[in-house]
C-alpha cells in the first residue's frame, strides 16, 4: 500500500522517513523549491531530540550549527529571572537546540532519500483531493510542468494551518484564540552582545531576542490585528520600542529599513474535533495549530508523525486495508496531549501576555528564580522538554 503527504514541514517530514524506512511507498509534496522560509519555530525540545537519537540521527544532527538552552530566562528592568531549567530531565538530553528549521529539514528528507520507497517532489502544491464515494484516494497537485494526480491508499495533510485539503475534506477547525501576533525580523550580532536567548518583557512590550549565531533573530510581540495600525505609525514606531527593550542594539536600529524588511505572523490557536475521513488524516498544523508560547508546535508535529507511523505503517506495509476507526486511533492518542498543550498555552497568554501588552501586568514584581519552587521547577521541566505523552519510535526498519 502506499501513502502521499501534503507539507514537507516537520509533521510531514518525520513521517514521511518513518514510513519509508518500514518499506512503505511514501510520497512527500513540499510546495516550495526549497525549506528556507526564515521566520519559522526552530526550537527542538529534548522529545524531539529522543526521537532523533532513537532513529540513529542524533549524533548527524548534533553536527549541524547549534544553540543549547538549558533553560528559559526573562529580562525585565530590574534585570534577568530564570523561568525554568531543563537540568535534571529524565534522559539523554535536557536541552532545548536551537537550530534553523530548514536543516532540521534538510536532515529528515535527505535520511528518508536513503529508502527506495521515499519519493520527495518540490515545487508541487497539493490542491485537490481524489475521492471514490467518500473515501479518499489520493490528491491533485500542481506544479511547473501543469496538473497531476497521485493514488494512494492513505493521504496525510500536513499543510500546515492554513491546509487547503483540511478544507477540500470539509473538517474545519475550532478557534481558540490568541491575544497576540508576532512581528519577526533580524538584526547583526556582536561578539560582545549576550549570548543566550531570552525573553524581554517592559512597560507593555514583549519581545524575544534568539541568537542565530551571526545575527538575532527578533519577534517583537503586538496586540492581536494590529499590524496594520504599526504600519501606519511609521517604522520607527518599531524601531523606537525595541531600542528602548534593548539598548544595546540602538546602533544597529536602522538596517530596519521598513516594513518591507520584517515578516508578520498572524497566530493562530485551534484544533480539529475530527482529524479524519475515510483514507484521509490531518497531523501537525493541519490538525491543531499551536501558539508560540514554549516554541513546542516542531515538537507536537514530530510527535503526531511518530504516533502515526507506529499506529498505520505495519497496516500500510502488508497491504491490509486501513478503516477509518484506525485512523481515529490517532486522534484519540494525540488529542490529550493537544488538548492539554493548548490550555497551558491559552493561561499563558490571558494571564502573562494579553495583561503585560495592556501594561497591567508588572513583570519586576514576580520571583527571579522560579527554578526555586520545588513542584514548578519539576513540572515544567517536564511539560516544556518532554511534553505530554511523548512518543517513542516502535515501528521497525525493514
């Protein structure tokens, strides 16, 4: 039996490989030319990691560039508090790698190219689905040379959160909301800037600062919708703010030459109450977006991936038929853990991010080592490195 994937993102990658590597035909459409969009989540928390080294990867993705973070810190104006610390989590790794999305990618894809089975086609954008009744049968893609059509036993959507064959199968997602959207841009780096990457919150201002080694990498934090309303402040109405969140960066200011020069990210927080149809199945984005906070959404998408191909690739690699209460099995799996995730992440943003935006929130005023309280200390070690319910690779390589 064979399986096409929509999104070669991280959902859609792993499982791609995991597939692949059980003998399974697998085909990945990617609709880009290549994985290099700059402002996508590169944080890979130590579940991730696992799943890696259980793959036999781990030490060639070590290999790649990185950043490790032990831990998560706060710059406020009284100066640094510590969040969390991942020191002590259970395993080989307790750390978060900050490494770019696209060789996280790049690495996934070129293990998978090592099977037969594995084909990746870019530039192709999947835009239909194929349906006998209503069961699915595989999709329709486009790409340079026109139209085509691929027939498979199981197609995935891993298109990410704004999936088109998520709306071609009529499963629309539940809105959860978010306070907030996210403007991303870079700056240079010096030798002589810190070396972390942090959180800075003051005054009804958030932002992250990540250290892409020669530049940072910078999300500045606005209320919900508006975007547009910054844009029509001038661009110094971005630039002001974190020059005054960061002085140290004043002198590199205005490389932001406009907002030609910065992306924005409109979050989005939903999930899926059905990931499914007959032949069909949602992963990743696709079934539930997740919001910023924690950086996790590259670690539930690999988890979703891994989940799927232990429940589906023994069924896809004999040919037995796939009915469609298997693929439920996926949902009810990863539903908890999705479920769980979002509801962290929706007390974070109505209690810490929507108040500090409105300046209601004194940030000078919470403990500066939260790694002191016992119980929090170890819970959120655990929620933010491992995540709920993290999966390990059982399906094996033929």
């Amino acid at each position: 039996m064979s399986c096409v994937i929509a999104g070669g993102g991280p959902a859609g990658a792993m499982l791609a490989l995991l597939l692949a590597r059980a003998g399974v035909e697998v085909t990945l459409l990617e609709k880009h030319g290549d994985f290099l969009r700059d402002f996508r989540g590169d944080t890979i928390h130590p579940s991730t990691l696992q799943v890696l080294d259980e793959l036999g990867l781990a030490e060639e993705f070590l290999k790649i560039p990185h950043r490790k973070a032990y831990g998560i810190s706060m710059v406020t104006d009284r100066g640094d508090a510590r969040l969390a610390s991942l020191r002590g989590l259970p395993g080989k790794y307790d750390y978060i790698a900050f490494v770019p999305q696209w060789d996280f990618l790049n690495l996934v894809t070129s293990a998978a190219a090592r099977y037969p089975s594995f084909r990746l086609l870019m530039n192709a954008e999947a835009y239909d689905l194929i349906r006998e009744g209503q069961t699915v049968r595989g999709l329709r893609y486009r790409d340079e040379s026109g139209e085509h059509e691929i027939r498979a036993d199981l197609t995935v959507a891993a298109d990410g959160r704004h999936s088109t064959l998520r709306e071609r199968a009529g499963l629309v997602p539940e809105e959860l909301g978010a306070p907030m959207d996210v403007v991303w841009f870079r700056l240079p780096r010096h030798p002589s800037d810190r070396d972390d990457t942090f959180l800075r919150i003051s005054g009804g201002r958030m932002m992250v600062a990540i250290n892409r080694q020669s530049y940072w990498q910078l999300a500045y934090v606005i209320p919900k919708g508006g975007y547009d309303e910054l844009v029509r402040a001038g661009i110094d109405a971005l630039r002001g703010p974190v020059a005054t969140l960061l002085p140290w960066l004043a002198d590199r200011i205005g490389q932001i030459g406009g907002y030609d020069d910065v992306s924005v990210l409109t979050v989005v927080l939903n999930r899926l109450r059905r990931w499914h149809r007959p032949g069909f199945l949602c992963i990743g984005d696709a079934a539930h977006a997740m919001s910023p906070v924690f950086g996790v959404g590259i670690n539930l998408a690999v988890q979703d991936a891994v989940a799927t191909a232990n429940l589906l690739a023994g069924s896809l690699r004999s040919g037995a038929p796939i009915p469609e209460s298997t693929l439920r099995l996926v949902q009810k799996r990863r539903m908890p853990p999705t479920r769980v995730t979002q509801a962290v992440q929706r007390v974070v943003q109505n209690l810490v991010i929507k108040r500090a935006l409105s300046n209601k929130l004194d940030p000078s005023r919470m403990p500066r080592d939260l790694t002191r309280i016992p119980l929090l200390r170890r819970v959120t070690r655990r929620f933010i490195g491992l995540g709920i319910r993290p999966e390990h690779v059982s399906v094996k390589e033929l």
